[in-house]
C-alpha cells in the first residue's frame, strides 16, 4: 500500500480500475472490500434496513481475477458480511442478483474491455446501480488512510453460489420465453475469452438460434485480445464464411456489446438505440418518446431519431451517467456508442447479452434482416477518435487549463459550424486524452482530428 499512499486511490467512471499487482493489489481488495461492507451496511441501516443482507461476487476469466476475489471477499468478512460468490459470470448478472436478493451490495472484479494485465474492481449499492458519488468519496477517504482494519469482532462467511447465474439466465430470457423468437436465426458470437462464455450460448440456443461461437472459453491470458467488442475482424470474417444472419461482439465482463450484419458492417449503440427505440416507440412504452445517449453519439443518430418525432438527451461518457440522466428525465431507453445500452423496463444497468437477444429478436420480428433494418435507418457523420496517451495524472486530469488545446478546439469549432462538432476529454478509466471529430465530409473530420491530436501530443503529452 506503499504506492496508494503516495498516488490516491480515486474511483473513475468504472469503478477501480489498473495494473493488477500495481494498482490493484491483494492489500488495496482488502481494504476496500472491509470499507466497502462497513459503509454499505451503515447506509441501509440508515434507509431503515436491518443486518442479515448478503453480499454478491462475480468475476472475469482474468488470471487476477482469483487473486482480487479472494482478497476482496476477506475484506467484506472482516466487516462481518456474508458473501455470496457467483464466481465467472457477467457485470449484469451481479447488479441483477444484488437487487434481486435485496443484498447489502455487489462487486464485479473485472476490467471490462481493457487487456488482460489490467483488472478492475467495481461496487453497486443495494438497488445495483453503480454506487453513488457520495459512498465513493467515502470509500476513497478510508482508503486513502493507509493500510490497518479495525477488529470488529464480528466475523463474516463465504459462500460459492455459481447456481445463482441461473437464475440471472431466467431473468434475461423469461420476457421472451413463451417462444422460441429465434428459430430459424443463424448468429455468430465472440466471446472474447471472457465472462460471457458462462452464459451465451445456452440462451441463445435455448431461444431457437443456431449459434456459432468465437472464443468461447475462459482464459485469462487473451481475455479482450484482438477480440470481442473491440476488435471486430475476427467476428466480421466469421459471420460471412459462415453465411451468418448476424453477430455479436461481448467485452470482457459482457456488459457492452457490438453487432454486425450479413455484409460484416458494424452496428453499434446508436443504431442499437434508434431500432430499440423505434420498437418501443410503436408499443408506446418510450415515455415522451426519450433516448438518453452520450455526448460520443452520432450526429447523424440524433437527427434521424429527431425526426422520428423523438428526443434526445445527452449525458457525460459512462453508464452511469447514462443511468441518472434516465432518472432524472423519466428514461426508459439509454445508451453509449460502444454498446452499452440500458432499457429500465428489463433491469438497472448495462446489459450486453440482454441488449444482444432483445436485438436478435427485433429482428426476426421486424421481418427484415439487419442489413435491410441498417440501410432504413440513418447515415452516420464521418467520425474518427484518436486517444493521445498522457502519461501524467496532473496534466491529464487539469487539460482544460492549457490555452493552447483550448483555443485549437474553439479554432475547429468556429470553422465546422454546423457541419460538425468537436469533443476532448479524459478518459475515466485509461491514461489518454481522447479526442473526437465528426464532421459532414471525411476530409474535414481528418483535418481538425489531425490537428487537435498534434496539439495535445505537443502542449501535454510531451
């Protein structure tokens, strides 16, 4: 805990998120699972809860999975919880199983999309939303303490409940199980190695599909690797040697997802979101006919729902945001490009496989196929993201303070007008600036990300 001392311990837009053995040590999951079951316990106690309350583990197929699960479950022992470890199974099926069974709380160990050296830890409160920014500021300034648990005397059990990701299964396929609404579909799946592998394809094979599956075992070490939602190559190739009607594409904790089509072309969360959203939109179960999506969403998406007679709200990058926005606005449909997508009237959070079956049967309903359904839908603006890696924390987290990259950014803003828009900001859960043009023509979108990139590369990358 040498190194936490001297850099912070800090929740980003996913929780806690690096280098396993570096950042995420079997010192810092000790503590934060001890912090973590005290302050959860103490805010039920609050909202008039009693004690009793379970605690829900779940994990990725990354070889530090073990090692941080373990360590982590000491913690919540320590603080006198019990844990109910689900082992390999997806994000989702963890905030489902925490709201379901009226836990304490939840934790994913995961680094979600990230290679396979990273790992992640994230928290759900007891209504398995993402935890909230006040308990993470808790969380952070116990942390931040340094090494050393007090004894509480009281002493916790560890339970392993892998039959609890059956019951997470019923909850996905049960809005659709009076049917097989798949029959008859061909889809290819990639897996990535990952938590997904657990779960996948059983559903899809018990919904009639025939499935074909990439990287459908669990291994730590190719978790994410030139797979998954991120590397699409290997799933657009597999869709048409097999003459596949579509794809899916999972990360690794299997909260995301991306499709493809017959002719291999990408369909990510903002298409996902204007043919969910048309859907519910002709149910009429899209109150004020609302799409929260992120300020990453396309231009060309927000126009087409437009003139749907839609709207479109957006919100910072990270499902969370994501979330509280669809509270606040009476949501009932969400999401980010790079597939996570949330539907309240199915669950709390982002959900990959449930967003992919829902998708699929969408489908097959509609009478067409996906190409047919992406070629009516909208024609996305050119848009092309660069990340410049900022290895300093300082420079990284204050770059709206440089002049410099400000005033470039205002320079392409005054110059698109209209035909485009602009948008830097630091990742929340890497050590990059991202930086995003969309512009109506591909020369314009290259020129200004050319040159936003050499700016920040020269004023703070440097």
């Amino acid at each position: 805990m040498n190194a936490a001392k001297a850099t912070p311990i800090r929740f980003g837009t996913d929780g806690i998120r690096g280098r396993a053995g570096e950042l995420l040590t079997p010192t810092l999951a000790l503590q934060l699972g001890y912090w973590a079951g005290r302050v959860l316990q103490e805010q039920v106690f609050q909202e008039g809860g009693d004690g009793g309350h379970p605690f829900i583990l779940g994990q990725d197929s990354r070889n530090s999975s073990d090692m941080l699960a373990v360590s982590l479950a000491a913690g919540l022992t320590a603080a006198g919880l019990e844990v109910w470890h689900v082992g390999l199974c997806p994000t989702p099926c963890i905030a489902y199983l925490t709201q379901k069974t009226a836990a304490v709380g939840g934790a994913m160990i995961s680094a979600s999309h990230n290679p396979p050296e990273d790992n992640g830890i994230k928290i759900f409160g007891s209504d398995g939303s993402k935890l909230a920014p006040a308990l993470q500021k808790q969380l952070e300034a116990h942390l931040n303490k340094g090494p050393g648990l007090p004894d509480t005397g009281t002493w916790g059990h560890h339970f392993y409940r892998p039959e609890l990701l059956q019951t997470y299964r019923q909850a996905v396929q049960s809005p659709l199980d009076s049917r097989q609404p798949l029959q008859g579909l061909r889809v290819v799946l990639d897996l990535a190695w990952g938590a997904a592998v657990a779960i996948a394809p059983d559903v899809f094979r018990a919904l009639g599909a025939e499935v074909i599956c990439l990287h459908d075992q669990a291994n730590g070490d190719r978790i994410n690797v030139d797979c998954g939602s991120t590397h699409l190559g290997p799933l657009q190739t597999a869709v048409s040697e097999t003459r596949a009607d579509l794809g899916f594409a999972f990360d690794g904790d299997a909260d995301r997802v991306l499709a493809v089509d017959s002719l291999g072309r990408t369909v990510d969360g903002d298409h996902i979101l204007y043919f969910w959203g048309q859907t519910l939109q002709r149910q009429r179960q899209l109150p004020g006919d609302l799409i929260v999506a992120t300020v990453m969403s396309n231009l060309g998406f927000e126009r087409a729902w437009q003139q749907t007679g839609g709207q479109l709200v957006r919100a910072a990058v990270g499902d969370q945001y994501v979330h509280a926005e669809m509270i606040r606005h009476g949501a009932m449909l969400g999401g980010e490009q790079s597939g996570h997508i949330l539907c309240r009237h199915y669950g709390v959070g982002g959900d990959g496989l449930l967003t992919a079956v829902h998708l699929a049967t969408l489908v097959q309903d509609s009478g067409q196929s996906l190409q047919e359904l992406r070629d009516a839908s909208f024609q996305p603006y050119p848009q092309i993201l660069r990340n410049v890696r900022v290895s300093d924390r300082q420079r990284r987290l204050q770059w709206q303070d440089c002049e410099p990259v400000q005033g470039m950014i205002e320079q392409a803003i005054q110059d698109m007008g209209d035909r485009g828009r602009v948008l830097v900001r630091a990742s929340g859960t890497e050590p990059v600036i991202r930086v995003m043009v969309e512009a109506a023509t591909d020369q314009l979108a290259e020129h200004w990300t050319q040159t936003l990139v050499s700016t920040v590369e020269t004023h703070l990358a440097a």
